[in-house]
C-alpha cells in the first residue's frame, strides 16, 4: 500500500499579494523621504512628523487603491455573468458549441464531451459558472475582498513605513539616524524579497538583491538630489 498522498496549495495568493503591494511601497517611499530629509535637517523630529505624515498618507491612498481595484474587479466579473446568463438562454447552442471548444484544448474529442456537456445543459447555473472559469477566466470574488484588500494594504503599508522611521524616533541625530534607518531597512527588504520570492515561485535570492537595490538606489537618490538642492 502506497504513502497518503496529501497536496498542499496556497489558497491565499491575493493576501499574500496586497501584503506584498502595501509592505513594498511602505518600505521603499518612506525610506527615500527619510533619506531626502537627512540631507537638509538636522532635527530627527521634523523628521518623525513628516515620515508619520507620509505613511498615514501613504497607506490611505495605497488602501483606497486596492478597494477600488477590488470593487472593480467584483463589478466587471458581475457584468460578464449577466452577458453568460443571458447568452446561455438566448444561444445556447453557439455556447454549447463553446463548451466542446474548450474541452478539446484539453484533448477531449466531442464523444468524450458529450455526457459532460449534457450534464452542464441540465444545470444552468453550473453552465455559467463553467463559461466564467474556463472561457473568460474570471473567478467569482469574495464578498468582502475590497474591504480586506483595504485593510490588508494599508496596514501592510504602516509597517513597512515604520521599518525605516524607526530609528528616527530613538535616535536624536538626523546622520546617525539615517545610518540605523539604512541597516534596518535594506535588512527588511532583503527578507521581504526573499520572502516574496518564495511565495511568488520566483528565486528567492535574486528578489532580495532586487529589492535591496530599488530601495537602496531610491533612498540614496533623494538623499543626494536633496543635498544637491540645499
């Protein structure tokens, strides 16, 4: 008798995408605004204020972002149902016609079809579900998906914005501060991209160097651009 066979897959890949999208941006703007600051003030709490104000911006905006989008998503998806409904009573024969179209994408000759395309005929609603999946592609959203693509992209913002203003808050001096603030943060990207790249199928290492460099090349181009202009 063989092992059980147990398949584990990742069921939640738009978390996990948000997540990435707000802890992404909340690491790299918030890093170069106060990187750019350092090259003109002094004062660590000017400093503080700004970055506060930027990630409340930031994530805001970011969270709004993502609600739309899903809203959208969620829209688009319950207009191209309403089309399939009506198409599966108006020409159910060209849809029909349809169904053996893309069964045969999966090397199913129209004999080897039929019993599955009658059985569909039979249940109109598993008929358009089955015409949204495989021949639109679309997949019915959450109800509640806006609201946490929202809240999963702002807080997932804050954090990340707080990784690099962190020092700023303990540390009095502005240069000191930033030399912390560099640390820290390249350190969380580097384990923010090889994170990202485990869960995204992509290698690991090379998301760290990639995200270490943009957040690294943002934050010393503002810094230095700021200097230049003072």
């Amino acid at each position: 008798m063989g092992k059980d066979h147990h398949e584990k897959h990742f069921k939640s890949s738009e978390t996990v995408r948000d997540i990435i999208i707000g802890m992404a941006d909340g690491l790299t703007v918030p890093f170069a605004l106060a990187a750019g600051l350092t090259g003109v003030i002094e004062n660590t709490s000017v400093i503080v204020i700004a970055g506060l104000a930027e990630i409340s911006a930031g994530s805001i905006a970011m969270g709004l972002g993502g609600y739309l989008a899903a809203k959208s998503d969620a829209e688009h998806y319950e207009s191209e149902k309403i089309r399939e409904e009506n198409e599966v009573k108006e020409i159910p024969e060209d849809e029909e016609s349809e169904i053996y179209e893309i069964l045969k994408e999966y090397n199913l000759d129209e004999a080897g079809s039929k019993p599955f395309v009658e059985a569909l005929k039979k249940n109109p609603d598993k008929w358009v579900d089955f015409m949204m999946k495989y021949e639109l592609g679309l997949e019915k959203p959450e109800p509640k998906r806006a609201r946490n693509s929202a809240l999963t992209i702002a807080i997932s913002y804050i954090i990340g914005g707080m990784i690099p203003l962190s020092p700023y808050i303990f540390i009095s001096k502005s240069n000191t501060a930033l030399i912390a603030s560099i640390f820290i943060t390249l350190l969380a990207l580097g384990i923010f991209g090889y994170i990202k790249g485990k869960f995204t199928g992509l290698k690991p290492f090379r998301k760290a160097v990639q995200m270490i460099l943009t957040g690294g090349l943002a934050a010393a181009a503002a810094f230095f651009i700021a200097k230049l202009i003072s």
